[in-house]
C-alpha cells in the first residue's frame, strides 16, 4: 500500500486501532501544561488530527478549537465527532491559520510524519509563524537514538462481530534522519481473516537535534511521557513530551 493508503482507505478502523488511548488523559496533561507556560488564551489547534479525538476534549475544556489533515476521510469522521470545531485539509509542514492561537498541539508521535528534518524545520517554523505571543507548541517524540527494533505494541478487539488485531513498532537503521512506523490490522470474521501492512515513512531525530531546531523559535521545556503526572525529562528515557513556549 501506498504511504498513506492504510489511514485512507481504512479511516473507518483508525478509532478501532487507537482504542487503548487514552485520549482525555493526554488532552488534559497538555491542558495542564498550557495553564503552566501559557498566554491563558483558548485558541486552539490539533496538528495531524486525525478523526478528532484531542479537539472533542479541548472543546469540552472550553478551547476555541480545531484540527488540521492531510487525509480528507478521517476530517471527515472528524467532522461528525466535532461539528463544533473547524477542520482543514493541510500540510501541517505549510499551513496557514485565519489568526494568531494559542495553543497548537500534534499527539501520536505525530510530527514524526514531517519525512525528514529539512520538512521538520519547516513544520517548527509555520507552528511559530502561527502562534500568538506567548503561546505554546506541545508535542510527544522518539529519540531515534533510543529507539528499540524488536519492540512492538499490539492490541485486539472486537467490533461488529469481527476481531481486529492492530500491531505497530519504529524501525530505524542506526544511521541518519529516516525511520519508520510498522503498522499492521488482522480482522477475522467467521474464522476468515485479511491482513494489510504497512510502512510510514518518519524524521528521526535525536532529543538534542531537535531541541537545537527549536530552540531559535521557543523555549523549551521537556518532560517525561507520562500522561498521569508532569515530571521532568530524566534525560536517559527515549520518549518525551515537549513544551515549547514562542520566543
């Protein structure tokens, strides 16, 4: 399949394949965040969106808020989650906004999807262009020098009387600013199963090389991916949450 044929043709399945997230819980950390370093403004936007999920709980936080895609099929299931809210279908590397915000986010890993750290820098770039004083840009990430190739996360469950088996892991060659995101869906029905895997191509970056990207727009803050309580980056773990408040 092409590279994002899987979240296209099968947007219907995304919300299946995601069902072990816990979406308020990452939405309210970053609530929790922004309250810490932020304007106090409630403008908010969700890069990568996908079918809406963060953007629900802003709204029900009170933000002014909305999403950005590049896939029309999942702003579509968007739209229906949050007919409130605005989506556009955009490159989050150039997108433009009809006003400053406050507060711009991008969940999942998903600024992973930038391809390469010459588009990275651009996605940093448009996200300060777009951001009002004072507001905060918050992210998760992968260090590509932590990254483990034999470690993989899979989750099954049952939806209209088939079974889905979701099956995701990194893979990066030890070397340069390319990796990958394995992705797998297995859904047996009556005993009869399909399968469709795939391979997404991701920026690797270290924590250092991307801070150094950064650091020129924002402050940077950076804690450990822990969605349950906010504590500092130890600086050993690979994965993290980044909050960076526009210079």
């Amino acid at each position: 399949m092409s590279t994002n044929a899987l979240y296209t043709d099968l947007s219907g399945y995304y919300d299946l394949m995601c069902a072990d997230i816990n979406y308020q819980a990452q939405s309210n950390t970053v609530r929790r965040l922004h309250q810490l370093f932020g304007n106090e403004g409630r403008r908010h936007l969700d890069l990568a969106c996908g079918t809406g999920p963060h953007v629900r709980h802003f709204i029900e936080f009170g933000y002014r808020s909305g999403g950005l895609d590049i896939n029309q099929p999942m702003l579509d299931i968007a739209r229906l989650r949050c007919p409130d809210a605005q989506f556009a279908l955009q490159d989050m590397c150039a997108f433009t906004v009809d006003e400053p915000l406050d507060l711009i986010t991008c969940f999942l890993y998903s600024i992973h999807y930038s391809g390469g750290l010459d588009r990275l820098s651009e996605c940093i770039a448009c996200v300060h262009g777009a951001l009002a004083a004072g507001g905060v840009f918050c992210f998760n990430s992968v260090d590509k020098e932590k990254i483990d190739n034999n470690s993989f996360v899979r989750h099954v469950v049952e939806h209209e009387g088939s079974e889905f088996a979701f099956g995701s892991a990194w893979n990066y060659c030890g070397h340069g600013d390319k990796q990958s995101l394995r992705v797998s869906i297995e859904k047996t029905t009556q005993g009869v199963s399909q399968a469709w895997q795939d391979e997404h191509p991701m920026v690797a970056a270290s924590f250092a090389e991307l801070q150094q990207l950064l650091q020129p727009y924002f402050a940077v803050h950076v804690f450990e991916h822990d969605y349950e309580k906010l504590v500092p980056w130890d600086g050993a773990s690979g994965n993290a949450i980044f909050v960076c408040v526009k210079r």
